[in-house]
C-alpha cells in the first residue's frame, strides 16, 4: 500500500483505516450482488439494510430518544441555515443565536432572511478566543428557536456545557464534533452535521429533530426544503447519496467496535491533551484559546516568531507527511484538527516534529544574535 500521510485537515477528513479497508474490500461486488454499493438502486432491500444500519447505529450511539427523527440529507450544513428557520421560524417570533465565529455568522445572515434574529452572546470582541457565557436570563422565552454552533473549527473553541434554554428548541450545528462524546440529545430541538469530519465522507448532511417542531413546517414550502418530506419517506425522497451513507454505516460500526462513545471521547481526550500540553510547554509556540473553551477536535496554536517561520512551518511538516496544517485564511496561524479516526501516532509524530523545528530555528536566531 502507498504510505499514507497524517491528515490534520479540517475537512474533508482522516477516515478510520478499517473502514477504508472494508469499502476497498467490498467496493466492486457488495455482499455478492455482482455490483458496487454506488450501482445499487438506494429504493433496492440491500440498500435500504444499509441505511437501517446507519441510522440505527446513530440512534444507538448517541442515545437518540423516541422524540426526535433522523434524517440524512444534502447541501451540506450550510443549507441547514435557510432550512432550519425555513422549517421552525414562527411568524412574529424572533430567533436568538450565540456568535461563537465564522460559522455561526453565516448561520445569522441566513436567519435574518427569514426572521429577526439576535445576538444574545457574542465572543467577536476577543476574535472569538473563547466561549462566552450566557444567563438563563438572557435567553427570551418567545424566541423561536436559539442556535449555536457547538464546536469552531477555525477558531479552536467548543462547548463543554450546553445553555439551559428552557423551553426554547436549541439549535446546534456540531458538523466538526458531533460522535466525538456524548451528549443528551433530549436538550436540542434540532441538532445538524456535515458528514466529513467524523461521520463520513463529504456529500451528506445529519439532521436529528425534535418530531413535534415538525409541525412548524409550512405546506407550501418546497419539498425538497420540508423537513417532512424526508421524514415521510426515510429520507428517500430522493435519490440519496448511497456511497456516503454506506460508509456511515461502517463508521458507526468502528465507533462501537472501538466501545462506543465513552471509548471514542476519552481517546480524543487524551490526543488533545497531548498537543496541547506540547504546546503550552515551550517557550516557541502558544495557542491564543482560553484553556477551558479549547477544543478537543481542531487546535488552533501560533509560533513566536513570524509570519514567515509560520510558512515555514506548514511547508516543512507538508514535506514530513504532516499535512494540512495551515491555518484557515480568515485568522492565518496553524491549525491541527485531530478528528475521532486521527491516529495517536499522527499526534506524536507532530510534537516530534514541533520540537525539532523549535531547535532548529532557534539555535538559528542564537547564532545570528
């Protein structure tokens, strides 16, 4: 096999290995039906097995209560940002949201389309360095919904505690963190997630809702924008992404194999641990997040020095196999995101390669002084 590289990209990202292995295995005659997966009618019993799988496997994973429906859709998340106040928005109620970043940025444009909406909390005035905190207070309890982004790939911020919001659906977008730990899933009214950094490959969007919000949901709403067309049908709709929601199936599967998410969010517990202990311990890099709002899935670090050592930096780890460590344009810097399926190996052969160039560079700038 060709050397594989550590992925530390923010997404499309690292696949489990097995899982590659298995689509690798079964990708030209799937259970012996004498053709691919991707050949397959999505309508066929053999697939919709497949699509039982994963979304079973999802509601046994992160323990989806009764009241909520799991859908697999398309667009990306970022069509969850018209879709959701499309479907919840009520007339003559405001949407609330907290501002944690870019994301939840874009997320506020598109609600503003459809509704009022207003910033409760904000973290914009520190460049989004940490999570701000919210008073039950400060939530109305005539919002239609409120919304949050849980975890900030750009920024290296997450939610470790979730807002109490009373009766009010929360909204949360956790595209970058979603089955990396577990959470009470009885607290959101709608959570939504782009496949690509934990779940699958890209191409598919997860949405898990509250079912009584479904009623929210205008008839004359174009179909393919209603949530209940897709809960009418299974999500079949229409033609689904079949490859992608096969490969979720398998990823659910190595999730349980590796003990299901108490296994999954101590591993990524101890990988971040790791980076960010490396980084907090010289005196040559700092990671600009407040310590307790740090992400576990995308840590986010800075080199005292320049810019162009920063450069340097990316393109010497590029050269090593450790790709994908630029930071997002928007704040520059690097950037490791370290998703479910990104080997400890790959974590340590980055501190290995950090400690190097520190050396290197600064017995560079000893010498020059």
């Amino acid at each position: 096999m060709t050397k594989r590289i550590y992925n530390f990209s923010a997404g499309p990202a690292t696949l489990p290995l097995a899982v590659l292995e298995k689509a690798q295995k079964e990708l030209l005659n799937f259970q012996d039906q004498g053709m691919s997966i991707m050949e397959m009618s999505h309508r066929s019993s053999t697939f919709e097995a497949v699509l039982a799988n994963a979304k079973n496997g999802i509601k046994d994973v992160l323990a989806v209560p009764d009241t909520h429906e799991i859908l697999f859709l398309q667009g990306g998340a970022s069509l969850q940002f018209s879709m959701i106040p499309l479907n919840i928005a009520q007339k003559d109620k405001n949407v609330s949201l907290i501002n944690t970043g870019i994301w939840s940025k874009k997320a506020l444009k598109e609600i503003k389309k459809q509704a009022e909406c207003n910033v409760v909390a904000s973290s914009e005035d520190k460049n989004f360095s940490y999570i701000p905190s919210i008073s039950d207070q400060a939530i109305d309890q005539q919002s239609s919904f409120i919304y949050l982004c849980s975890n900030n790939t750009i920024y290296g911020t997450q939610f470790k505690q979730f807002p109490n919001t009373n009766n009010v659906p929360l909204v949360a977008d956790m595209s970058s963190d979603i089955l990396s730990r577990k959470i009470d899933v009885s607290k959101f009214g709608i959570i939504f997630a782009g496949a690509q950094k934990n779940i699958g490959p890209a191409g598919v969007t997860i949405v898990i809702i509250r079912k009584d919000l479904l009623a929210r949901s205008d008839n004359n709403l174009p179909a393919m924008l209603n949530y209940n067309s897709f809960v009418d049908s299974n999500s079949l709709y229409n033609t689904i992404p079949t490859f992608g929601i096969y490969i979720i199936s398998c990823v659910i599967d190595w999730i349980k194999d590796q003990g299901g998410l108490a296994a999954i969010e101590t591993n990524n517990i101890e990988k971040a641990n790791m980076l960010y202990e490396a980084i907090d311990a010289s005196d040559y890099y700092y990671c600009p997040v407040e310590k307790h709002d740090r992400s576990l899935m995308n840590v986010v670090f800075r080199l005292n020095d320049t810019e162009e050592k920063e450069k340097e930096f990316f393109q010497e780890a590029e050269n090593k196999g450790l790709s994908g460590l630029k930071g997002h344009r928007s704040v520059g810097g690097l950037r490791a995101s370290i998703y479910n399926a990104h080997p400890r190996e790959g974590i340590e052969a980055l501190i290995d390669f950090m400690k190097t160039f520190q050396a290197t560079n600064q017995s560079k700038s000893q010498v020059m002084a």
